[in-house]
C-alpha cells in the first residue's frame, strides 16, 4: 500500500457471532425437546423385566402397568380374575406403588399400587428365574394361600362319588392345591387341572347343594353354589364312581351349572 491511497475500515463481525449463537440455541433446544419429550430418546426406560426378588417384581409390575407390558411377570399358572385385570389394565393412565412388597406367608409375598383412582393388590410367589405374579385383585391385597406346592397329595381313602366330590370342594374351599389335584382322575385334560389353580389361586367358596346319583351310568353329579371372587356363581362337579383306585373327580365347572 502506498501513501494516499484510502483503506476501507474492516467490519466488525458481531452479529455474525450473534446470529450463530442464536442457531445453536434453536438447535440445542429442540434436541432437548425431542430427547425429554417426544420421542424422549433420552430419557431413561423404566424396568419392566426384573424379578429376581419381590421388590423387584413388584416395582417390574408397576412400571409394566403404566407402559402397558407386564406378560412376562406373570406365573404360567395363575388366577382366573387376572385375565380381566389385565383388560382394564389397558385402560390405566399409569401406577405408582403404594404399599411395598411385604411377607405374607412362608413362600409369598404382597404389594399394592393405584391406578386410575384404585387400589390393587398383587400376590407374588417364587417361580422358575426368580418371582411371578399369580393374583392381581382389585380392591386390596389376594388372601395368601397356605402353601405353593402344586404335586398332587395321596389319593384319599374314599367309597362313594359324593365323598370324592365333597373332598374336592373341601378343598376347593381350603385352597390347598396339592388336596384338589389329588381327586382328579388321572386321565382328566390338564385344561381341567390348570382351571382348578386357576380358581384356588382366587379366592372361591363353595356350597355342595344336592348330589344326584347315577348307579346306572357310575357317575354323580354335585351341584354347588358360592362365590367366586366375590361374585355369586354356582358351580358343578361330576365324578367317574367306577374309576380304577377309587371314585375320583372327572370334572369341574367353576362358574356354570
């Protein structure tokens, strides 16, 4: 550059500086947005798997609630009601637990949650891999069964289709498992096996109201009335009296007559 000739003053770049910082705070933004919010790739996925102990269960449980995904905490085997909790579920705006996991019994443990505006209660038994859900009960904690032993007990010593009858529903009443098993005829399907858990695993009562004996066909038929899950409902049992080893039980209807 030579003397005389004119330089033109350079321009200051602080808008340039200003209109970057803007970008980038638009940008950050609306990452957080999608990453906290929708989709919410950043938040932390609640655990809908664990149950290696109860209170991993029961919170598993919770969470599955409010997400919709609780198939896997359930027992192979479980209440019949749970299968309609499982339906109003679907309509849950989420869970949150309200009474911890806590020992009822030898082999069985409880918790509650609300959901929607109620209580329910589940029941918690140990299970192959660690813990399963067998009851969901609307209202308050399932009562506790008196043991989770599924083996059949001995066959009882009994003479006539009604005694083995009686001793079923006996049973039935007490929610020994082990006990109803054992009066089923061995070639019962185990549809028929699964359903009477299924009922114990409730909670049913029931009344023998008239048994009808059929010498001709070998077979009789109980009548019942009771309350299942709280909800009245008669009931039917029909035994094989000519089976070998004994009278026993060929089948069982919880909720029909």
């Amino acid at each position: 550059m030579t003397y005389g000739q004119y330089a033109p003053p350079k321009k200051p770049k602080t808008w340039l500086w200003i209109t970057l910082a803007l970008v980038f705070v638009l940008i950050a933004g609306g990452v957080a947005f999608a990453g906290f919010v929708t989709p919410g790739f950043f938040k932390s996925k609640a655990d809908t798997s664990s149950r290696a102990t109860p209170e991993q269960l029961s919170q598993s449980f919770v969470n599955g609630v409010s997400e919709g995904r609780v198939s896997r905490l359930w027992c192979a085997i479980r209440s019949k009601r749970s299968y309609a909790f499982e339906q109003l579920m679907g309509a849950s705006g989420g869970a949150q637990l309200s009474t911890p996991a806590h020992q009822r019994a030898a082999q069985e443990y409880s918790a509650a949650f609300t959901s929607s505006a109620q209580t329910v209660g589940i029941a918690m038994i140990p299970a192959e891999g660690g813990w399963c859900v067998r009851d969901a009960k609307v209202g308050g904690e399932p009562e506790p069964l008196p043991g989770v032993e599924t083996r059949p007990s001995p066959r009882p010593d009994v003479k006539t289709g009604e005694e083995a009858g009686t001793e079923f529903v006996d049973a039935i009443n007490a929610r020994d498992i082990p006990a109803a098993l054992a009066v089923l005829c061995g070639e019962v399907p185990d549809t028929t096996r699964e359903g009477v858990q299924q009922i114990i695993h409730g909670e049913a009562r029931y009344t023998v109201d008239k048994a009808d004996v059929l010498t001709t066909a070998e077979q009789t038929i109980l009548h019942l009335s009771g309350l299942v899950d709280g909800v009245q409902a008669p009931g039917r049992v029909e035994t094989e009296d000519g089976a070998e080893g004994g009278p026993c039980v060929a089948s069982f209807s919880p909720d029909s007559d």
